[in-house]
C-alpha cells in the first residue's frame, strides 16, 4: 500500500491545499474581490479568475468547491474594522472621525456590496460572510463609540436617535449613488454628520 493510500483521500486533498501559500491564497482573494466590484458577482467564474491568477481553475476548486465559498472565503480574509480604534473623548468628534474614515473606503466597498446585492439573498453563506466582513463589525464598533458617549454624560442612555445612528451611516453610504450617482466621500459624511447626526443626538 502506498502512502497515499494509507492516508486517504481527505489527507490527500488537504496537503494539495497545504500548497497554496498566504500570499497566493490572498492574491486569488483579491482578484475575485475586485472582479465582482468591475463586473458584478454573475460575471464572474472561477475559470476567469484561474486565468486572471495564472492559474489553473483545478487549483481553485480544490481549494474551494464553489464560487459562493470562495467569495465568502475571500470576504472573510479581506475582514478589517475601519471604526476601531476611534476614541478621541468626546462623542462628536469620534463621529467626525467615522465619517471621515468611512468616505475613505466608501467608494470601494459600497461598490463590493451593490455587486453582491442580489447574490447574498440567495446564498447564507455569503450573506453571513458579507454580514461578518461588512456590517456587523462596523455596526459593533459604532455602537461602542455610541455606549462611551453615554458613559460621559453626552448624550441620555434612552435618546431615541441611539438606535438610528448605524442606519444613518450605513443608509447614507448606500444611497447617495442611487441619488446622485456619486459615491459619499469624507468630505461629504463629514458635512452629513454635522447636518444629521449630530443634532439628531442633540450634539451641536
């Protein structure tokens, strides 16, 4: 018997993975990532991004059995929170930097998330992936900044507009496109926040 065989299949498979280092494993995430932002995720295969890669789409299903593993593969590996870290000591201004910091990224992830936005309602495993990569972190870390606020005294612990905060975020990054076909940039959050949010938590 040979050491292959002794192994089985399933040890056989994992040490063919075993071969796809980091850096490669992260080139391939990045190109599907960007390929769903330019094309849309119905445009894109696993044989186009094999090619786009140099590399044989084989590799890619080994690895990954199907397109909506793989994209949830590549969210979860693109993870990072932009609003952690915000704690300058006072409410408004840790909302400034979060505005700030959204219109930084805004562009290219609100273009990741109107690409996939039919694909993760008919897939949980994508849907639970944008949610992980996407949403719930940067809600968290929203919220956060929101409960040291109410720890100082800046705003009441029962304010109404507390709970709205994230949506107005969120909302405003997905729907100025829809309005005016341009993307909310820092410059733009910054002024919506001053408008908006501060003065629905009564901060002026």
């Amino acid at each position: 018997m040979t050491s292959q065989a002794a192994d089985g299949p399933e040890t056989v498979a994992a040490s063919r993975r075993s071969k796809i280092t980091a850096e490669r494993e992260r080139e391939f995430f990045d190109a599907v990532l960007e390929q769903i932002r330019e094309c849309g995720y119905d445009s894109v295969t696993m044989e186009g991004v094999a090619a786009s890669t140099r590399c044989s789409k084989s590799t890619l299903y080994r690895q990954w059995k199907t397109k909506p593993q793989f994209v949830a593969a590549a969210l979860r590996a693109s993870r990072e929170v932009r609003f952690a870290g915000i704690d300058s000591g006072s409410l408004a201004e840790d909302l400034r930097r979060a505005a700030r910091a959204a219109g930084d990224w805004s562009g290219k992830d609100t273009r990741l998330l109107q690409a996939l936005g039919h694909a993760v309602t008919q897939d949980p495993e994508l849907q639970q992936a944008l949610r992980e990569t996407l949403v719930d972190p940067e809600i968290a870390a929203l919220q956060e900044i929101l409960r040291r606020g109410v720890e100082r005294g800046e705003v009441r612990a029962d304010h109404p507009a507390l709970e709205y905060v994230p949506a107005m975020m969120f909302g405003v990054l997905r729907v100025r496109p829809v309005l005016s076909g341009q993307y909310a940039d820092s410059d733009y959050l910054l002024r919506f926040v001053e408008a908006a949010v501060l003065p629905a938590l009564g901060l002026t």
